[in-house]
C-alpha cells in the first residue's frame, strides 16, 4: 500500500520528524476554499506522481490568490496524469537538500539504509555517478539500528553534522519498523534559514500482508483498491474481479482460462461485462460467485467456463444448481464445464434444466447470441 504524501507526512509528525505546515489537502474544490485570504508563500504539488518536479508539476505561490491562479494552471497540465489530490504547503526557505531512505535488501532479506549528501529530484544520478555524495549500510534485525554504523555512513556520504541527521534515521527506522514498510523515502531532508532539518517530501510504502496489524490503513487501502461493491465482496473471497463496461457476465476458473475466455468473446463479437478468476473453486464457492455477480446492472447473459482439475465438475455443477433453486434470473445462463467427472456434472446441470455446452466454441457463440438478444 502506498501512502500518500500528506498520510506518510501525517505519521512522520507523530514521530517527531519535522514537515512543512500544510495549508491545505485534497481535490481542486476542496482546496480552493482553504487558500482564500491564505497570505503565506506557498508550493502547490499534485500527489502520487513519480518526479512531478522534472514533469513542471509543482507551482510556488506568494499568497492565497496566487495559488489559486497557480492552481488553475497545474490542474490544466495534469492531462495523462491520474490526480489522486493536490497538498499545498507552506514553502520552506531551503539552503541544503539531503536524502534519505530505507527498504528491503532482498538479497539479504534485511533493511538497509540509503543517504545522500544530494537530495532532491536526481538522486538516481547521484547514487551512480557520485560515490562520494551517496553511502549505505545493512541494518540487522536481531540488533537493530547501531548508532555508529550510522553516524559512519552519513559521514561517508558528505553529511557535516552527522549527529543532527542521526535523529531523523532513527525516527525513520522506528516507522519503518513500526509500520511494516517496504520503503520509506524523505527527498529532501532539507536544512531550512533556522538550520532545521525538514521533510520536504516523504514517500510511506506498507507490506499489504501487513495490512491486518493496521486496521485503520487496511480499510483506508480497501476503500481505495476497490471501485465498487462487487470488487469488495470478490477479494473477500480471495477472488481476481475486474468491472468491464460489456454486458456478457463471466464466471471462470484460473487466470489463463478467465483471460483466454475474455479474448475469444471479443473475437466473436461480443462484451464481457467483468473479468472473474474464480481458481479451484468448489460448489459453494460457485454458488457465492453467482450470488454476487447476479446483482450486477445491465448483464444480458452469465457465462460460467469452468475447467475442473483438482477440483470436480459435479460439486461445481452442484453450486450452480443451489444457486438456480434459490434465485430467479432474469439473464440467461450458459454454461460450460470440461475435466474432472464431467459427465456426472452434466447430469447434475440437467436437473437444474441446464445443458452442459462442452466446445468452448458453441458455448461461447450461444453466450454471444443470447447477449443480443
């Protein structure tokens, strides 16, 4: 899960690392009520966009005015970019930039920790043709951060005043730690006119296998992962849902099958209505899926393709038949389902007055068919 920058600057205070005071957060509208009679300088940054800077998306401001002015003229340059948001911020009187960060070191299965004299929107340049301005050091897990290890690699990277950087590693790592991060990122760290080091910007990334540990970000993440009702209720059963804008439902096992069932649809002519990856589901599992993807607004027809290995056509097929005895459709269903007692499958559809369409082919040209009608 990637935080955005006003959510990572949010703990980083909790934790004492300084950030510039936030003016205002959030979309266009929200932000323009903020800044009106606002008289500080201010930088204007759109959020979730990998070097913005290089990209002429970040505007400074003398004022509130101006920064509505400015606003209006970043909001028109964010074509091709997704806008998650804008934050506006007073600016902060910078005389040093610095940089840095720590992640994983896979290799090794440890964090690491990564500094630079350089900070700002070059760093990967630095990082290759400066050795001099760029240190780093492994950080073990069983003793955690050691304070002169550390203080060695600032100075290796050409930071003066080591002990003063220390304090903002430290903070840094207890919030790696804390909130099991797979990267945390402040460029710049930059010394301010009162030689304060500030967060400029900060970049927060969690382990989503972490996610359970923080409810808080974990329904956050959620709210922002799923687009609608159906994706929620889908990854809750540990199932691959994508919306689609066709009209032919489709419930599938395995991500090779469901794609390959997308495409073949489309080369028939006709509209999946979603994307579906069920895997080695069984007979209740079938029945749920039908049960949430029947809800779904403007279906003509639901296609069910399953291929039974591990798992057996006549517990899917059971599924399918508990399902037909419990609900009324107002769609048509096509089913095709091939591999692992298929037959005794095919018995079992019969009884809930479906045929057991056993060519990909047909089935999917009857599916098509019924879609157009």
């Amino acid at each position: 899960m990637k935080l955005l920058e006003n959510e990572s600057k949010r703990i980083f205070r909790e934790y004492g690392i300084s950030t510039p005071a936030e003016v205002a957060c959030g979309s266009r509208e929200e932000i323009f009520a903020a800044l009106r009679g606002a008289k500080e300088r201010m930088v204007i940054k759109p959020m979730g966009i990998k070097k913005r800077g290089k990209a002429g998306l970040i505007e400074f401001a003398d004022s509130g005015e101006d920064a509505i002015k400015k606003l209006d003229a970043l909001d028109s340059k964010m074509h091709g970019h997704e806008n998650v948001g804008f934050i506006v911020e007073e600016r902060v009187d910078i005389r040093k930039e610095f940089y840095v960060a720590v992640t994983i070191d896979y290799a090794v299965g440890e964090p690491v920790l990564l500094v630079s004299s350089e900070g700002g929107m070059d760093i990967e340049e630095v990082a290759k043709e400066d050795k001099k301005g760029f240190s780093s050091m492994p950080i073990s897990l069983i003793d955690g951060l050691d304070r002169e290890g550390v203080l060695d690699t600032l100075r290796n990277a050409g930071i003066e005043d080591a002990d003063a950087f220390y304090g903002i590693v430290e903070k840094a790592y207890k919030i790696f730690l804390d909130y099991d991060a797979e990267t945390l990122e402040i460029n710049p760290v930059a010394l301010d006119s009162r030689g304060g080091l500030v967060a400029v910007d900060a970049v927060l990334n969690i382990d989503d296998a972490s996610l359970y540990r923080h409810a808080e970000l974990e329904t956050l993440n959620n709210e922002r992962r799923y687009k609608n009702e159906f994706e929620r209720e889908m990854a809750a059963q540990g199932w691959a849902y994508l919306e689609l804008e066709g009209n032919i439902g489709i419930i599938s096992s395995g991500a090779g099958l469901s794609m390959s069932t997308l495409d073949l649809i489309k080369i028939y002519g006709g509209e999946p209505a979603n994307f579906l990856d069920m895997a080695q589901v069984d007979g209740n599992g079938i029945k749920k899926g039908l049960e949430i993807l029947s809800r779904k607004k403007g279906m003509k027809v639901i296609f069910i393709n399953l291929v039974a290995g591990l798992n057996r056509c006549d517990s899917m097929a059971e599924g399918v038949k508990a399902f037909m005895a419990e609900n009324t459709l107002d769609v048509p269903v096509v089913v095709r389902m091939v591999g692992n007692r298929s037959e005794e499958g095919a018995r079992v559809l019969r009884e809930a007055g479906l045929e057991n369409i056993e060519s990909l082919e047909d089935a999917i040209t009857k599916a098509i068919a019924e879609s157009k009608k």
